[in-house]
C-alpha cells in the first residue's frame, strides 16, 4: 500500500476520471448501485497498485472497470436479476401532463430506458465493446486487452452489438390509449368493477410489489383484479406519472414524502405487466417529484 503523501495526488487524479468511469459501469451494468461498487473497487485496486508503473492512468482504469464490470455480467448468467420492468429505482420519473406524443418519444429517448433493455439483450463481451467504443471512444485494441481477445475479434463483437441495437424498435413514447387504459383499471379498481378489471387484464398479467417486507410477485388475471383496490387505493390521492417510458402513478404521504409508485405495462389495450414500489427505503432513493 503507497504511503498518504503519494496516494493524494493518485487520489485526485483518480477523482477527475470518476464521472467517467461511473458512466462506463452503468453503461454496461444499467445500475447505479453495483456502477458505484465496480468504480470503489477500481479505487481500491488502484491505491494497491504502484503508480510508477501505470503509464496511461485513464486507460488503466478504464481496463480495471471494464474487466470488473465484466466479471458482474457474466456472474449474472448464473443468478439472473430482475428484468428492466421490476426495477423502477434506476429510471427517470416525471410528472405525467398529458404531452404530444413526439414529445414523450423525447422523454423516453433521454431516459435510455430502451438502450439498456437492448444492451441487456446481448452477451457480455458483445456488451463491453458495443459500450466501450461505440459509447465511450475506446480504441479497439484497448477492448481486446479488457476481453484477453485480438484487436480484429474486438471490432467483430462490436459490430454484431451494433447490428443488434439498431435492429431493435426504438420506442415512440407512449401509444394512444395507454393513458385510458391504466385509468380505465384504477376507476374499476377503486369501484370494485372485477368483471372490468379482468377485461383490461392480459390473462398473465404480473404484478411485482417492492414491499418493506421483500418482493412480493402475484400472477394471472384473477390474483392481479382480486387485489387492485388495494393498488387503487393507494394510487388514489396520486398523480400521473411516467415512469421511464411506461404510464405510472405516484402518491405522497401528507408530509411530502412519496408513498408508492405505480407503473403498468400495456400492450395491444391490456395491461401485461405492473411494477409497484412501496419500500420507504426504496423510495428514498428515487429522484421523485415533489407533490404539487
């Protein structure tokens, strides 16, 4: 371990690369919170390591970030994490005011919510050096040094990535009817309108709750209906919401402080899909907007 007077120029230097190296880490891991682990334990290894004998510090952490970050993706293949649907933390929330259509395409474009959902899609070298060229300038041969692969074997990974993205549909906001279908099941909801509720419904809905208590996951029309007034009821004193690129609803304590987040999934007039966050703790963390 260097002494205290040669890690504090080390410290400075690795603290202008910081935002940098956060970036890459979400880029590849699309959250914020294992981003943050994969830069500290950067930080660790380079305050292990002699400075004399990095001679591109930007790209040596590079490399370590992207090695690490690789090593988290590939560990997930084993214990696959929630889909991008159930994690509501790491998205933008806005106040839902009834925007034109083009402008929420903008919205959900900013958001980079359907990015991530396609850079989940591919293998994790294919990930890396779609990320690290195409989105951060990295040199080709720097990539096959973090893959142990040739500078040739690189730009082939990052090609295919490429030819994946583009393939993928980009998503042009909300579609009509969204909006009157999520308020369509709330209105049911809270009047106890159950035959209703099984017609906005798809048969195999899923409803994930982040409760105090862990994840709660119910499933099939019937289970999903049969608890919705309580959903209702929680959304009742809420506002519309977007939540990433998905219809939402939002609810705050009297004191300011947010109760629950909705968000609903609808395809083809159904909804398929429906994310609720009720964790305090949880709820902390999101950048939520204040009620008006």
């Amino acid at each position: 371990m260097s002494d205290s007077s040669t890690l504090a120029p080390i410290a400075a230097a690795f603290e202008s690369q910081r935002d940098r190296l956060r970036a890459v880490a979400y880029r590849m891991l699309g959250s914020h919170a294992d981003a943050e682990d994969v830069v500290q334990e950067a930080w660790l290894r380079l305050s292990r390591q002699g400075p004399a004998a990095i001679d591109n510090l930007a790209g040596w952490l590079t490399t370590v970030v992207g090695r690490i970050s690789l090593d988290v993706l590939r560990s997930r293949q084993a214990r696959p994490l929630a889909s991008c649907q159930d994690r509501l933390p790491e998205l933008v929330v806005t106040l839902d005011d009834g925007p034109a259509p083009e402008e929420d395409a903008v919205l959900a474009d900013s958001v980079g919510l359907a990015l991530l959902v396609v850079l989940e899609s591919l293998r994790p070298s294919e990930r890396l050096a779609f990320v690290l060229h195409d989105l951060f300038a990295v040199p080709f041969d720097e990539i096959g040094t973090v893959l142990g692969k040739s500078t040739a074997a690189a730009k082939m990974l990052a090609s295919r990535a490429r030819g994946k993205v583009r393939a993928a549909e980009r998503p042009a906001g909300l579609k009509a009817g969204q909006r009157e279908v999520v308020q369509a099941f709330l209105a049911a909801a809270r009047g106890g309108d159950f035959e209703q509720l099984l017609r906005l419904l798809d048969p195999d809905v899923k409803l994930a709750v982040d409760s105090p208590g862990g994840e709660i996951v119910v499933l099939g029309a019937t289970r999903v209906a049969a608890g919705a007034q309580l959903a209702a009821g929680t959304a009742a004193r809420g506002r519309a919401a977007l939540v990433g690129d998905r219809p939402g609803v939002i609810s705050w304590h009297e004191d300011g402080f947010p109760r629950s987040l909705l968000a609903f999934t609808v395809t083809n007039g159904r909804i398929t899909h429906i994310t609720a966050v009720t964790d305090p703790a949880k709820l902390a963390l999101m950048d939520l907007p204040r009620p008006a």
